[in-house]
C-alpha cells in the first residue's frame, strides 16, 4: 500500500472528504494537523480565560494541583 499526502485549502476539505469517503479502497486517517488559526484560537480563549479569572468570575486551578495531574 501507498500512502500520499495532499495539501487541500480548508473551504474544499469538507467537500474533498466527502468524495474520498466514497471510495471502499481508501483508508483515511486524520493527522494531528494544528493550523495557525486553531493556535490563535487557543490564545484568544486563554486570554478570556484570565480576564474571567481576573474579574472573580472564574476560579483558577493552583499551579502545584495542575502539575500533579499531569
């Protein structure tokens, strides 16, 4: 089996997938593939995050607690 690797602008990859989907003989895997959008969507959320936290409208995990679960 060959494997290849394409590079599909993100308003076709619903549309691509769709496509491939159809085809039994195709195995599909997803990678782990982080955009730069999905990155600046991390940070806006953690940004709002603090400020919530901030505010007193959220409460904060204590640092010794969030590295014990880790």
């Amino acid at each position: 089996m060959k494997q290849i690797v394409l590079t599909i602008p993100e308003n076709k990859i619903s549309f691509f997938m769709e496509l491939v989907r159809n085809f039994k003989f195709i195995k599909i895997e997803q990678t782990a593939d982080v955009n730069e959008s999905e990155i600046i969507e991390g940070i806006r959320q953690g940004l709002k995050e603090v400020q919530l936290i901030e505010q007193g409208k959220m409460n904060a995990t204590p640092l010794k607690d969030f590295l014990n679960e880790l």
